[in-house]
C-alpha cells in the first residue's frame, strides 16, 4: 500500500487565499509562470509511505508542482534507461529509481529505507501527485485552474 499527501506549509503565503496569486518581485509581469510553481510557490511536506518504507520529506522549500513533476520525468526516463536519479528543483533532495521486469525501486538521500513498487503503482503515485498538486493549488486560488502553463504541464483533472 503507499500513503501519500502534500502538506502545505503555513508559512507559505501563496497558500492564502487572500494573497493574490502573482509574484510580487516582478510588478511588470507579475502573472505566475512555471518556474515560479516549480521553484518557489506553493511550498508543502511530502508524506509518502511505500509498503511501510517512509520517504516522508519535511522541508519548508518543496513546491508541490516540483515534486510532481520530478515523479513524472523519472518514470518516463525509467522506461529505457535502468536507472535514474531525480533531484528537487529548490531542495535538493535525491530521489533514485531504478527498474527491473516487475518493480521499480526507489531511495532517497534523506531517508534509509529502500522500497520497492510496481510500474503500475508508480504510475498511480505520480498520477495522485499531479492531481493533488492541481487541486490544493486551485482550492486556495479557484482563478488558477483557468492558468494555462498550469492546466497543460501538471493537468487538471479528467471532471474538470
């Protein structure tokens, strides 16, 4: 089984929803573009348990969309190559994937434990963490899930 969910930090301010959704550094074009959401907005811990092996990440510098993105590059690169490591864009946090016929197995450089899942399960966990990403980040911020760079690169759900 994998338990998995995104944590917002409360001290991320794009999380409120009474904070306009735009980079204040950048008062000529201060609309989010897709490095903002890969690197510095909507920062969360990750909580992620495969097969009783936690490779929970808490760390104030995480953004969901990176996480879920990374998760996505590593299972379409694992596909012809036998091995791959990912880092976060902002933490540098190391997640290593290889494969074999029936599972892949993936550790980490902040936690010991190695787990092991199915390509399938692999699939689910990245599909989950695009669709989690997309929700958290259009529940604080609604005018969001019309952001295009968003909607195409993370995805919004099937329903919507």
């Amino acid at each position: 089984m994998i338990a998995f969910s995104f944590v917002p930090r409360d001290e991320d301010p794009f999380w409120s929803p009474a904070r306009r959704p735009e980079n204040p550094d950048r008062p000529e074009h201060p609309e989010l573009t897709g490095a903002d959401f890969s690197v510095s907005c909507f920062l969360a811990d990750v909580r992620l348990v495969v097969h009783g092996v936690d490779l929970g990440l808490r760390t104030p510098g995480l953004p969901v969309v990176d996480f879920a993105l990374m998760l996505e590059y590593a299972g379409r690169e694992l596909e012809t190559r036998s091995g791959i490591a990912v880092e976060t864009s902002a933490s540098g946090h190391v997640f290593s994937l290889s494969r074999g016929p029936e599972t892949v197995t993936l550790t980490t450089n902040y936690a010991p434990g190695v787990a092991q899942l199915t390509w399938a399960e692999l699939r689910q966990l990245t599909d989950r963490a695009k669709a989690e990403a997309f929700r958290l980040i259009t529940t604080a911020h609604p005018e969001l899930s019309a952001h295009a760079w968003l909607r195409e690169t993370v995805g919004a759900p099937a329903a919507a």
